[in-house]
C-alpha cells in the first residue's frame, strides 16, 4: 500500500522523489551503523536494523529490483 511505501521512505528520511540509487547508498549507511555484529548498543541496534532492512525490501518491490 501507499502508506507502507511512505512510511519506508520516511524510515530513511528521504523524499518519495529520492532515487534507488540514493536509497541504497542511505541503507548501506545505516546497515553498518545498527548491524548487530558491529553496534555500540546491540538491543536497540538490533530492533533498528530488523526496522530498516524491512524499509529496505519494501522500496525494492516499489522499485521493481
């Protein structure tokens, strides 16, 4: 839905006009700043990432990849 689609978008803090180009490169930063093997805090890190790779699987779809 719609709403799902923004609210992945807004998981990145990006526009709904960004590009997958510059939604890749915003996962890649944030993947290695809560993936559980290399973050400070590993409770809250591990929940964030489980959030943003979820983000991340939905815009693959909305953008056909």
């Amino acid at each position: 839905s719609f709403s799902t689609i923004r609210s992945a978008f807004q998981t990145f803090d990006m526009p709904i006009t960004a590009s997958w180009r510059e939604i890749g490169a915003k996962y890649r930063a944030l993947a290695k700043k809560y993936h559980p093997d290399t973050a400070i805090h590993k409770e809250s890190s591990t929940a964030e990432f489980t959030r943003i790779t979820a983000a991340y699987e939905t815009l693959k779809k909305y953008f056909k990849k």
